[in-house]
C-alpha cells in the first residue's frame, strides 16, 4: 500500500493508471508545502517500478527499497536542495532558482536507456522555481519525452509557464481536515491536546504536522516566535525596529527561508485576529493562544487588522523579488499597529 495519510483521490487516480497501462508521461504535483506531494510522487515511482507490478508499491522488494535510498539507477533526483549541494556554500545560499545547467543535467540522464528497469523516472521537486530557461529547456523534453520516461514534477504553488502545466497531468493536492490530520498524529503517539494543537497550526498539511510532531524544538521555536508578536503589540517603535533589523541580518546572512517562517507565522496571526473579530472562531489556526486573540480582536479595528495583514503578504512577495530586506521589513513595522495608534495604519 502506499502508506500515505489522506488523498485517497489522487492515489487511486495513479493506481487506476498504472494498472490500466495509461500512465501519462509527466505528471505535477502541486499543493502547499508539508502537503504530501513529495512523498506521493515518490510512491508513484516506487509503484511503477515495484518487482511486484500490482499497480502499489509493496515498500519491501529490494527496487522499493533502493527508490527509498535513492539508490535506483533508473530513477533521477533533482531539487534546489541537491542543486545546492554541488555548489560551494555561500554561492548555494545565493541560489534561489533551479538553473538551465541541473534541467541540462537532468536531460541527460533521461537520455539514456533504462539501466535495469522498464522505464527511466525522473523527480523535479521545486519545480516552481525554474529560472526562464530552465522551464523553456524543461518545456522541450516535455513536447518529445522518450517513451521510456516518465517525468514527476513536484511544485508548491502553480507559478510555472502554462504550456508546462498543459503537458503534464496535473495532481492538485488539497489540505487535509483537521480530524483526518489530529487522528493520523494520534496514531504516532501524540496526546489528544497535543494532535488537536498541531493539526490546527497545520492548516490542513499532514506532512508539515507529522514533522513538527517529532521535532519538539522546532515547536518551541514555533512558540517563542508567537511570544515575540504579542510582545510587540504593546513595545514602541525602538524594539520593532531592533526585531526588524534582526531578520534583514538573517535574510543577508543567507537564511532567507527562516525569515520566510516568520512572515507566514505573522500571516497566520493577523488571519486569526480577524477570524475571531468576525465570530469564525473554528477557523483559527493558533488555537493555544485563543485568549490573547480574543483580546486583541476586541481592541483593533478589523480595517487596521486586514490592511496589515496585507502589509505582511506584500512584503513577502517583495523578498522573493530580491528588494532590499532592510527596507522592505522596516516599512513592516512602520505600519504595525500597536495600542493606541491604530490610526497610522494605512
């Protein structure tokens, strides 16, 4: 089976394809990250090639296995992560595309006949990320794939070129609800309180859930980090701006990724004041900090809260687009409401 928690749609789709020999030659996978797109694609691969040819993957036969490792011959890796990985260290830190060189790569290997099984697989995880060429080098194999190939693309949002999704079949996996997400958490040892918690931070992805659930600091840091934003709603603008000047350091420094964090867990923040400030209490996803929600919908005006709501998407936007962090994160803070000056927001 492919021991997969949820999308139970998308897996019987490729298991229908399998066993009725209809297996396109390049599927997408797309969905937020911790969703379960990457596990479902390597699944897929394992399932093609399984010495059991069932239309599932047995996970025991020695091909299941060295697809796990990534040890197949005839099955290809490729992410920013391995990009990074044959680059030195502070030049990997600087990359934020998949260049032309690793798809360059990528072709080929796929150019080469099956080494020991029926058909090539090739995995692209981040392929949102492609640079132009990249996707235009990509776009070619996709036109005249040998037909021995299959191609899994793996994307954590659906920015690529049209005419790429347009040659793929396209897997769009959806948040899981959160009774599915406390239940499989339940199943892997989590207390009833500590499942329901983790499965409303999730907003839905089970992969992301079962990570945090074995990784007990990266829950405190989680925490910590909340602690900082209700602690800025009541410091002045000096300990905004020193917070401010701490993650334009960390986006220089080359850890862009947990400057991301922050800003996606202020998203959730400000989303959940407004969930509660419109009674959609069921919605929020900090569901450990109600109390302090509940008070501070109570004091800022719903426009303030969702016009800087918008200020914190903006900004995110404009750091993957390579503006001055410094700027960008202190025009944030500029803008944040705290008591008493709720008419600065803009």
């Amino acid at each position: 089976m492919w021991h997969i928690y949820g999308h139970e749609w998308a897996i019987e789709q490729l298991r229908s394809n399998i066993r009725t020999q209809r297996v396109a030659h390049a599927y997408l996978f797309t969905g937020p990250s911790g969703i379960g797109k990457s596990l479902l694609a390597l699944r897929m691969a394992q399932a093609l090639l399984c010495e059991q040819q069932t239309g599932d993957p047995c996970l025991q036969c020695r091909t299941c296995r060295r697809i796990e490792r990534e040890s197949h011959p005839d099955v290809r890796v490729a992410s920013m992560a391995t990009q990074a990985s044959a680059a030195k260290a502070e030049e990997a830190a600087r990359q934020k595309e998949l260049k032309i060189a690793t798809i360059r790569e990528w072709q080929r290997d796929l150019a080469l006949r099956p080494y020991e099984a029926s058909r090539r697989i090739l995995i692209l995880h981040d392929a949102e990320r492609l640079s132009e060429e990249a996707a235009n080098a990509m776009l070619k194999t996709l036109e005249e794939p040998p037909d021995y190939a299959t191609l899994l693309l793996v994307a954590h949002s659906n920015d690529l070129l049209p005419t790429i999704v347009s040659r793929c079949r396209v897997l769009r996996l959806r948040p899981l609800p959160r009774d599915q997400i406390a239940a499989a958490l339940r199943a892997r040892g989590a207390s009833p309180e500590q499942a329901d918690t983790l499965a409303a931070w999730s907003n839905g992805r089970i992969g992301w859930a079962i990570n945090l659930l074995n990784d007990p600091a990266a829950q405190a840091t989680r925490r910590e980090r909340l602690d900082v934003f209700i602690g800025l709603h009541e410091a002045d603008m000096a300990a905004a701006l020193q917070w401010a000047e701490q993650r334009a350091k960390e986006y220089r420094s080359g850890d862009q990724a947990t400057v991301l964090e922050w800003l996606d867990l202020w998203q959730s923040w400000w989303r959940d004041i407004l969930f509660v400030g419109a009674n959609c209490a069921e919605a929020v996803t900090n569901i450990d900090r109600r109390a302090t929600l509940t008070r501070l919908a109570q004091q800022i005006p719903p426009a303030a809260a969702f016009a800087f709501l918008q200020q914190i998407i903006t900004v995110s936007q404009q750091l993957h687009e390579n503006v001055n962090p410094q700027l960008a994160i202190e025009h944030l803070v500029l803008h944040f409401p705290r008591s008493g000056s709720w008419r600065n927001v803009t």
